[in-house]
C-alpha cells in the first residue's frame, strides 16, 4: 500500500527496494557501527557476533583483534582502515566516505570499532555522515575498556563508601600539551575518573589533580591491554603516577580514586581497602 511505504520512509527503517538502470532493483545497503569490545572474543555482544557473521563488508581499525576478525563470514571482505593514534593511515572524512559509498552498492557494512562506538570513538561522526547522506544507519554497543579493565582487576568503578559517581574523560590533548578539563570536579574524593588515551599526558593528569585538592596518596591503577592476553595492571599512587605510566606502551586506561585500591586486593591490602570504605569483612 502506498501509505504503508511512506510511513516506512519516513521511518528510514526495513529493506526498500530501489529501481537501479535497467530496471533491476537492488537491495539498499546499511551500516552498522558495532562495538567489539575491548578484545577478548568472548565481550562480544550477541548482536555484534551475528553482524560480523552475516556482513558483507567489515571496515575494522588496525588493533581489531584477529581472534574477533576471524568469526566474520568467511565471504566478508575485510578492509583494514588502520586507525592508530597520530598514524591515521586513512583520513576520518575518508572512513565516512567508505561507509557511504559501501552502503551506496547495496551492501551490508559493520564498522567494527574498539569498546563502544560511541565512547571516545568517533562513532558519532560516522553516524552523522551516513545520516547526511541518506544512508541507513544503527549503532551497537559494546564493553567499553573501562567497564572491562574495573571487571578484570576486581576494582569496582562505584562502590558504597568509596566512590558515588564515576566520570570517564579523555587525556588526549588536542594542542599537544595537556587535556582540557574540569580540575576540580575531577579533584573531588569518593568519585572514580577513568582517563582514556592518557598514557602520554598521565604527568600532566596526576599534577593537574593534585593541584586541585586531590590527595598525592589517592590509588591509581593502570591497566594495560585490559581483556588480552597480554593484559598488565600496575597499581600505583597519584604523586608516583608519571613514573608509572613509563613502564606501560598502551593501550593503557587510568583508573584513578579510592576503589583501585581493591584491584586484586588481598590480605592486608583487602583489610586497609576494607578501612578505608568503613565496611567490615565477615
Ligand atoms: N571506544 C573505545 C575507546 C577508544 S579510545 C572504548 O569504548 O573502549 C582508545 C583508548 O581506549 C586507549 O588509548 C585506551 O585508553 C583505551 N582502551 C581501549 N581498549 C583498551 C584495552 N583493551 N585496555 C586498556 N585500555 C584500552
């Protein structure tokens, strides 16, 4: 019916089948922006796995862990648009323009990106671009590396008597520097700052948060290629932080307040932690 086809149009969802030269039709294609986690496998959502399983074409980064990248179908094209920090191999506009012109063949497109898509991901310009340019579009989350790395180390991000709120912010800065952040927000106790891309700026991140009141002893735990097999976790202090991060090459995530100090924590380690939080062991 044709007032059931507009409603579909407008609602940009479902299958449209679009006349093509000749007078063929073709099937519309579609990007889906999926999140795979922080690497093992085994984060993969449900929903992420049937993607990669039933996608054309998968558009992943360089760091895309090939465990991940093998349960693709094995008819999948894989472009590798390498993605790493000031090595761009293809130019963000460039990726967009991709997606558009996959989606344009008719194909099914997964842009498999790191964690979520949507957390420091650049997922959001992705999506913008293929909405611009009329091409349908979903995003799927996925475990981003904080929820992975505080699950792996046994550190809660929240935690009754430890931390009410937590905050996750970038460490990336933009002028080269140091980020551009709200110190003394970030300074406040009982709250857990989650630094992404701040292994190069940690030294400016731990001065700037001492500055604004932060104690010098507050826990930081650095957790290394978090899910991997290769995962490393270093359990450190604000003021010994620039010293710790130079043992770590990244990815690297900070998880800076007083619940990294239950990372791993046993015996009298547990005990203090315990102390501290005013919660009693049975
Ligand atoms: N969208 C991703 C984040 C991309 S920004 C997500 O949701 O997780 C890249 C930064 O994420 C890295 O510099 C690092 O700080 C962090 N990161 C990503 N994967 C990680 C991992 N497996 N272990 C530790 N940190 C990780």
């Amino acid at each position: 019916m044709a007032g059931e086809g507009r409603k579909n149009e407008r609602r940009g969802t479902g299958r449209k089948l679009v006349p093509l030269r000749g007078g063929g039709a073709v099937r519309q294609g579609v990007v889906h922006l999926v999140g795979a986690g922080p690497g093992d496998p085994e984060l993969l959502t449900v929903k992420a796995l049937r993607l990669l399983q039933s996608a054309d074409v998968i558009v992943h980064d360089r760091l895309a862990p090939p465990a991940i990248l093998a349960l693709a179908s094995p008819q999948a094209r894989l472009i590798d648009v390498g993605k790493r920090k000031s090595r761009h191999t293809l130019p963000q506009d460039d990726i967009n323009r991709l997606l558009i012109a996959l989606a344009q063949e008719g194909l099914t497109v997964v842009r498999l990106k790191g964690g979520d898509p949507f957390v420091f991901g650049r997922g959001g310009e992705e999506l913008l671009a293929c909405r611009a340019a009329g091409v349908e579009v979903h995003g799927v989350p996925g475990v981003t590396a904080a929820l992975a790395a505080a699950a792996g180390a046994g550190a809660p991000l929240t935690h009754r008597g430890l931390a009410q709120s937590v905050t996750f912010v970038t460490g990336h800065a933009a002028s080269g520097a140091e980020p551009d952040l709200d110190w003394p927000a970030l300074a406040r106790a009982n709250h857990t700052v989650v630094v992404y891309m701040g292994l190069s700026t940690a030294p400016a991140v731990a001065g700037r948060l001492i500055e604004a009141g932060r104690a010098g002893s507050t826990p930081v735990l650095l957790i290394e290629n978090a899910s991997r097999p290769d995962e490393r976790r270093v359990l450190t202090s604000l003021i010994e932080l620039p010293s710790a991060a130079q043992a770590l090459e990244g990815p690297v995530l900070l998880v800076i307040g007083e619940v990294a100090a239950l990372a791993d924590a046993q015996g009298a380690d547990l005990q203090a932690a315990a102390e501290a939080a005013a919660w009693r062991l049975a």
